[in-house]
C-alpha cells in the first residue's frame, strides 16, 4: 500500500474532504502547508496507518485519535507551533521512527520514554531544555538528533544505550565542561 500526498495550498485553513474519500487504501498519510491551527476529528478513520507526517506551519495541536494509533511506525510532526505533545494514554506500540523537529517543545513529550522499539528520534529546532533519565530505557535507539535546543546537560543513562551511534547535539547551552565531558564519553566534537 502507499503513502497518500495532500498538499495544502499556503493560505488554506479547511481540510479538502474530497482528498480523503478512501484512506483505507493507503499505508500512511502525508500532509504538507496550509495555514489550520488543528487538524479535524474525522481523520479518525485513519486509525490503521503506519506512517503519518504533518508538517503544517500553523498547527498548533493535534486531536486525541492521533494518539490511538496502534499500527504506528513513524510519526513526523514537523515545522509546527506545538509546544506539546502531552498524553496520558498513547498507543504507539509499534513506533521506531519519532520526528518532531522545528516545533516550539519546551520538552520531549512524556510518553516518549515508553516507546520501546523506537529506534530513532528526532527534535531538533525545538527548544527542549532537558532530557529524562527514562532515555536510558529505550534499549533499541540507534540515532537522536536534539541539534538547535536549550540543552545545557545530557543524563547519564544515555551510555546506557548500547545500540546508539549517532548522537548529534550541536547548537545547544551546553558549557565548555559539559562539551569536553561530551567529548570524552560520546566522542561528540563541537565547533
């Protein structure tokens, strides 16, 4: 099955029903511009996708049935305005690819740290300023990028991650001390 492409023209702020008659077809949903601030409740017949990415300008939230997703295994929700993510009850079993690059999070979302097969994870441009403990826990991580941040420290149970080779962590708070102690652990190199 593939991937459905909607394209949002720059000022469009409603969702063009038409796009949407059969997403049963598809494996994942692709959508791109516009100026909508949320995306609407009926895309709730799309509980079956396994790769979604939004990257709308505007958006400022996404509706709960986003979170229900079970078949999940990569989810971008990039260049927005959402500060978070937050939920209680996630259905993403099934996630090994997290994108939430050039939002406004001040944090990774909560339920980040339960993603167990997640394999790589993406936020840079936000402006994250701490990473739980918990990052140690995802024993599957391959890859992390938190470039462009407010990290000024990194926990210590990120060496516990013993599949990790990449680890990008450019343009963020951290001192002269922390870069070196990154140097040393990760063989991280700052400009």
């Amino acid at each position: 099955m593939a991937v459905k492409l909607i394209k949002l023209r720059k000022n469009q702020n409603r969702f063009p029903l038409d796009e949407i008659s059969d997403l049963s077809k598809y494996s994942g949903l692709e959508i791109i511009g516009g100026s909508m601030a949320e995306l609407p409740d009926f895309l709730d017949s799309a509980l079956h996708l396994e790769t979604l990415s939004i990257n709308i300008p505007e958006l400022v939230q996404l509706p709960g049935f986003i979170y229900k997703m079970p078949h999940l295994k990569i989810l971008k929700i990039k260049n927005s305005k959402i500060a978070s993510l937050d939920c209680k009850s996630i259905h993403f079993e099934n996630l090994e690819l997290l994108d939430l690059s050039n939002n406004k999070m001040t944090s990774l979302p909560n339920w980040t740290y339960d993603l167990k097969k997640l394999r790589e994870l993406f936020a840079s441009g936000n402006e994250i300023n701490s990473i739980e403990n918990g990052i140690g826990e995802l024993k599957n991580l391959k890859r992390i990028n938190l470039d462009k941040n407010k990290l000024t420290s990194i926990p210590r149970e990120l060496a516990q991650l013993e599949k990790l080779n990449h680890l990008s962590l450019e343009n963020n708070l951290f001192s002269e001390e922390t870069k070196n102690e990154l140097f040393l652990n990760y063989k991280i190199w700052f400009n």
